[in-house]
C-alpha cells in the first residue's frame, strides 16, 4: 500500500510540474515572440535542448542521478525520430491554418490508441474512449476557428502526428523494457534531438518567416526572455519523459489539452485575449472530458490491482498446498507407524 501511495503522489507531482512548466513556457514564448518579433521557433526549442543536455551533465557531475547505458544506436534513433517530429510540427503550423493545426494535434490521441490496440495489444475500454472523445469534442469547440486544407500542408500533419505518436509510444516503451529513468533517457537523447533541430531549425525558421535567425538583433530583452525560455525548457522536457514513463502517452496528451485549455483562460485573463461563449463551452466540455478520464482510469486501475493481487494470492495458495500436503503425508505416516507399533506391542 506505502508503494501504490509513494506511485501516485509521483503521478500527481510529474503532472503538476508539466502542467505549470509548460503554461510558463508558452506564456513565455508568446511574449519571445509576438511582443519581441522573435519567431524563430524551432531553432529556439534546439537551444532548449542544448540547455537541457547541459543541466543534466551538471547535475550528473554532481551524483543526482546516475547514468545507465543505453544501446547508442536505440538512443539515437529515438532523438532523431523526436527532433524530427518537432520539426513537422513547426512545418505543419506554417503551412496550414491555425485550426487545422489544431486539429492535428487532436489527431494525435486517436491515432495513439490505434497504434497502442494494433501494436501493443493494449485494450481501452469504452468508458475511456468516451471521455476522450468528449474532451476532443471540447478542445476542438474551444480552439478550432478555421479549417483551410492544402495538399503539402495535410502531408506534413500526417506525418507529424505519425512521428509524434511514435515518438510519445518509445518514450514509454524504452523506460519501461530497458528499466530506464525518465531523467537517464533524456540526458542520453537530448543531444541527438538538440544536434537534428540545430541543423535543420535555421533551414526550416527562414523557410517559414523569410528571416535569418543568426541576422535577428538581439537585444538584451529578448536575451533575456531567450534564456529564460530555456531554463523553463528544462522542467518542461524533464516533466515530458517523467509524465510519459509513469503514465502513458494517452495521458500525456489528455494533459496537453488540458495545458489548452489553461492558456486560453491565461491569454483572456492575464492577456485579454478575445474570448466568446464558444471558448467558454468549449473548455468546460473539455474539463468534463478530463475529469471522466482521470475518474476512469483510476477505477480501472484500482480493479487492476485488486486483480493482481488475488492471482498472486492464488498463485501463492497453489505453492503452499503441495507443501502443506507432503506436510500432512508425513504426519500421516507417523501416526500409522505409532498404531502399528502399538499394535505389535499388544501382541507381544
């Protein structure tokens, strides 16, 4: 019971420190980049990852954590395939509409229990995709404003999402199979994720702004918000593998809207940003959604457990009972030999 409770205190301080990483970051980066003209946005997640990379060599240094190998082949696979996702996913946003944008990221949630039930042989029950249905339904009223399609943009969104998917899924595998921490697969892929978006983030900022980001001037601002970008980067990625390992991605995207979902009451009450009716049934739909979910799977967990436990305690039951009966066997053949003695005694 002391492990279950330790477990999902865990849970709740890993989703609570990316939900409040990942709000500070966008409200950061919204002031980066629509108040400082600093748009450069896969280029500045590369440095993110640079910066993460650094910290946890630091914090390596100084025995915080402790390193385990991790077949380097795996490991950079894994950084690339992510780098690569992010990369599409600035793409898609540059060449489709903000609301299709939009609804590419809802797409990534069916998409993930699809490849989940094919692959991994993971059964959701139809409670679970109730609610997730009704939270896309909520974040979809909420944010979707326009759906303008293009050939090259809807490509690049499937290919965003199929790569995020996959993405999010090895994240979770690799943890769990490897026995690996969030913070020891991070510090190992970050550099091959970081080196793929330095690369190819100044190609892919210009491409999208007409800007060269080595040509911006940088005033000591936007340094400033730069560097401040980066240090909430690092609990935002941390929180990312650590919410991914413990949970699933499911979840891990579940969240993710509900991060939307915060920002749109954020960008209205701390921005005045507009806000009609629509937002306000939308995100309350969405909220629904999200409590129906976390009500769900916790009852499906509790009957998990309490499943796991009576078949280790059939199991055990199993082991015991040939013991207990060779166990009784041997009394028995005692208390025979007792009579039969007593017998030959009479007789004599």
């Amino acid at each position: 019971m002391g492990e279950t409770h330790g477990f999902q205190l865990g849970v709740i301080g890993a989703l609570a420190l990316s939900v409040a990483s990942s709000v500070s970051i966008v409200i950061c980066n919204k002031a980066l980049m629509s108040n400082l003209g600093f748009s450069f946005a896969t280029t500045l997640t590369s440095w993110h990852l640079m910066v993460t990379y650094c910290t946890l060599h630091v914090a390596l240094r100084f025995n915080v954590f402790e390193n385990k190998s991790i077949d380097t082949k795996t490991v950079m696979l894994f950084g690339i395939l992510n780098g690569v996702s992010i990369g599409l996913l600035n793409l898609s946003l540059g060449f489709n509409s903000i609301g299709f944008y939009q609804m590419t990221k809802l797409a990534i949630i069916p998409f993930t229990v699809l490849l989940e039930t094919v692959f991994l042989k993971k059964q959701f029950s139809d409670k679970i995709k109730l609610s997730l249905l009704l939270l896309l339904v909520g974040v979809g009223i909420a944010s979707i404003t326009d759906l303008q399609l293009n050939l090259v943009g809807s490509i690049l969104s499937l290919l965003a999402i199929a790569t995020t998917c996959v993405g999010q899924i090895l994240t979770n595998t690799i943890q769990k199979r490897l026995n690996v921490s969030s913070t020891q697969l991070l510090y190992q892929s970050a550099p091959f994720q970081a080196a793929i978006l330095f690369v190819t983030g100044p190609i892919v900022d210009q491409f999208l702004t007409k800007q060269n980001v080595f040509g911006f001037n940088y005033t000591p601002l936007v340094l400033a918000f730069i560097i401040l970008s980066c240090l909430i980067a690092v609990s935002v990625n941390f929180s990312t593998f650590l919410v991914i390992g413990k949970t699933s991605p499911v979840t891990y995207q579940v969240l993710g809207h509900l991060k939307t979902c915060l920002v749109l009451t954020f960008g209205y009450t701390l921005l005045r940003d507009p806000f009609t009716e629509r937002n306000i049934i939308g995100i309350l739909i969405a909220m629904l959604g999200m409590f129906l979910y976390s009500y769900f799977c916790n009852h499906e967990n509790k009957k998990k457990n309490v499943g796991d436990l009576s078949m280790a305690s059939q199991i055990k039951d199993k082991e015991t009972t040939p013991l207990l009966a060779t166990k009784n066997n041997g009394l028995e053949d005692k208390e025979a030999h007792e009579v039969r003695k007593s017998a030959k005694d009479s007789l004599v």
